[in-house]
C-alpha cells in the first residue's frame, strides 16, 4: 500500500520555511525576476513568486526558472553547511533544513519536467 501523497504545490512549498527548509525574501525573488528579465514592484513574496511562475511559463523560460531557483536552493544550502563546520552541534537543528532544500530542489525538477513533458504532447 502506497502511503497517501500531497499534490506539490511549488508556489506554497517555496514560500513555506517548514517545508522548503530554508527561507525565500522578496529580494531573492526580485533578483531572479530580473534574470528572467522582468521588474517585480511587489513587495509581498506570494505576489513575487506567483508573477515570477507565470512569467516563466509564459515566456517559455520554465527550465531558466527552475535553474536560478536551484542555484538560489544551493546557495542557501551551501550558507547552512557553512554555518555547521565552526558549530558541529548545530546539525542536528541545521540537517532537515538541508534535507528539505534537496527534497524542494527534486520536487521542484520533477514539477518542471512534467510541465515541459505537458507541453510537448
């Protein structure tokens, strides 16, 4: 028997610090907006990163979403990692939020996969 599985919502899952393991500002978001060549006057993060999801499907930049989203995912990772050498006592607090920002980046890849997959056909 399969245990019951959630739908992956990407836009709450990223927006949740309990769920993707680490924290996503407006900034952050801004950033990767204006990557994807598009200026975010939003201040509240839901607005940011539901403008930014259509922006990328719309525009056809699905795959260049997922890429700066997972760099941002590393980054933040590679920070918590950073904090963990001086502190080992530390990784018991810090290792589940490193385990969720891998679990968000895969589920993330999946989500990806499947949209461009769903356009194709």
């Amino acid at each position: 028997m399969k245990p019951h599985l959630e739908p992956f919502h990407s836009e709450q899952h990223l927006l949740s610090l309990w769920q993707c393991g680490c924290y996503i500002n407006a900034q952050n978001l801004i950033t990767i907006g204006l990557e994807l060549g598009i200026e975010l006057p939003f201040k509240k993060r839901s607005s940011l990163l539901q403008t930014l999801l259509l922006y990328a499907k719309e525009s056809k930049q699905e795959q260049r979403f997922l890429s700066l989203m997972c760099d941002l995912l590393d980054d933040k990772a590679q920070t918590l990692q950073h904090h963990m050498m001086p502190y080992p006592k530390t990784t018991l607090l810090l290792q589940p939020c490193l385990d969720k920002i891998e679990r968000t980046k895969h589920l993330l890849n999946h989500e990806f996969a499947l949209s461009t997959k769903d356009q194709n056909v």
